[in-house]
C-alpha cells in the first residue's frame, strides 16, 4: 500500500493506493493520527484502492470517532466493490462517502 498526503489549507486528502488489510493498516492508522491535529476536514481517496479487510475498517472506524462531531470525515472514489464491502458490514450507516 501507498499514501499520498495532499494538505489544502484545513482540508488533509490521504490517497490510499493497493490493499488496506492487516499489514498495511498500521501505516495508514499511525498516518491519520500523526496528522490530523489542525485539520476541519479528512478525506480519503479510495480511487486506487483495490481491497479492504476488517483491519482497514477499523482504521475506518477509529478515524471516525477520531475526527468527531465538529470535524468531517469523507470517503471518495469508492469502487462499487468496497462500496459493497460497507454496505455488507453496515458502514454505508456512518460513512459519508462522496
């Protein structure tokens, strides 16, 4: 897996690229919370991403609880294969997906 972090102003865009599972979702975890400390708004760009496992949804999970009430968290370019992933595991419920 690969990120790419792209910083506009409050808004942090982290580019997921390959398979968020249990190997790789340490990195886009330690990522988040190393950078999310001024940001308004976290998105991630989901456009490259081929796989997720329960590993990546909880790093999903956590970064929602992570940015709150008063931050946004938004997913976009989701495939319709990790869209049915969500859907399959309830997290179409508390995802904002673009």
């Amino acid at each position: 897996m690969t990120l790419n972090k792209t910083l506009d102003g409050t808004t942090l865009t982290i580019e997921v690229c390959g398979r968020l599972d249990a190997t790789s979702s340490t990195q886009l975890e330690n990522e988040i919370q190393s950078s999310v400390g001024d940001i308004d708004k976290l998105v991630l760009d989901f456009g490259n991403l081929e796989y997720i496992s329960s590993a990546g949804l909880r790093v999903l999970m956590k970064s929602q609880k992570l940015m709150g009430r008063t931050r946004k968290f938004v997913l976009v370019h989701v495939s319709e294969t990790i869209k049915e992933v969500f859907e399959l595991t309830g997290f179409m419920d508390f995802l904002t997906i673009e």
